[in-house]
C-alpha cells in the first residue's frame, strides 16, 4: 500500500504524529486509523465479491486490476488466443525501412543515370530546384465546384 514511502518520510510522518496527538493519545490514534482501514478493506472486499456473483460463472476468472487499460493490454498481448504475436514477430519495422530506402535509392540511381547531370553517388542535391516540367499535369480548377 505504501510502496514510495522512504525511510526517511516514514521518520517524518512518525514525528508529526507524536507533535499532533503526543505520546498519550498517539496509541489510540494509530488503532482507530487501523480499524478504519479495515474496515475499509472488508467492504471492498465484500463489494467485490457482490459484484462475481451478480456478473455470474462465466466472469469467475474476472479480476479487477484488469479494468486498468494497461494490465488489460499486458493480458492480452500474453494471450496468443488472437495470433498477436504472430502479427507482433511477423512486422519487422526495420526490414521494412531498409526495402522502403533500396526502393528509394534504386530510383534516384535510375534517375541520375538516365540524365545528363553528373552522377552523386545516389544522393540528392538539395541545392537545386526541381524540375517543372510535370506543371501541365495538374487538372484544371473550378471554382463553381468548390
């Protein structure tokens, strides 16, 4: 329940308790917070298990940590019921970037050697503008269409 509490804040909340309650109510202090957390925990408890029953035998399996988004997707993605780890292993991101780059450096190659420009080695001169010989390509624009 307390997972980030440090030693030294432990220290610190002990301390502000004896200076509020001091050391004669401080006893009784600490048993009416435990009976109160309790408390809390057998109605939790007991909400929980009202609401398996109302749910009925096919949610038995049903835990509530699993409405938090992220234990549901951990759950899931362990779950091979749907083939996700197929699909997961069979998507490899960089094979697909480096098919996608050969593609690309295979027609810059295809371009440069078919003109008369000096060849770059593949690359591309940013320095220069593109050509507009492609201007004529563009359908026309009607204004009564928009």
């Amino acid at each position: 329940m307390f997972n980030d509490i440090g030693p030294l804040e432990l220290v610190t909340i002990i301390a502000l308790a004896v200076l509020v309650f001091g050391p004669d109510k401080l006893p009784k202090v600490i048993q009416d917070v435990m009976r109160t957390v309790r408390k809390i925990r057998e109605f939790s408890e007991s909400a929980k298990q009202d609401i398996r029953e109302e749910l009925g035998p096919e949610f038995k399996d049903f835990e509530f940590e699993d409405l938090n988004p992220k234990t549901f997707i951990r759950k899931q993605l362990d779950n091979d019921d749907l083939g996700l780890k197929e699909i997961r292993n069979g998507f490899d991101l960089k094979r697909e970037m480096a098919e996608v780059t050969d593609a690309v450096h295979s027609r810059e190659s295809d371009a440069s050697s078919s003109s008369s420009s000096s060849a770059s080695g593949g690359r591309i001169d940013m320095t220069k503008k593109p050509e507009d010989t492609d201007k004529d390509d563009r359908p026309p624009f009607d204004a009564d269409a928009t």
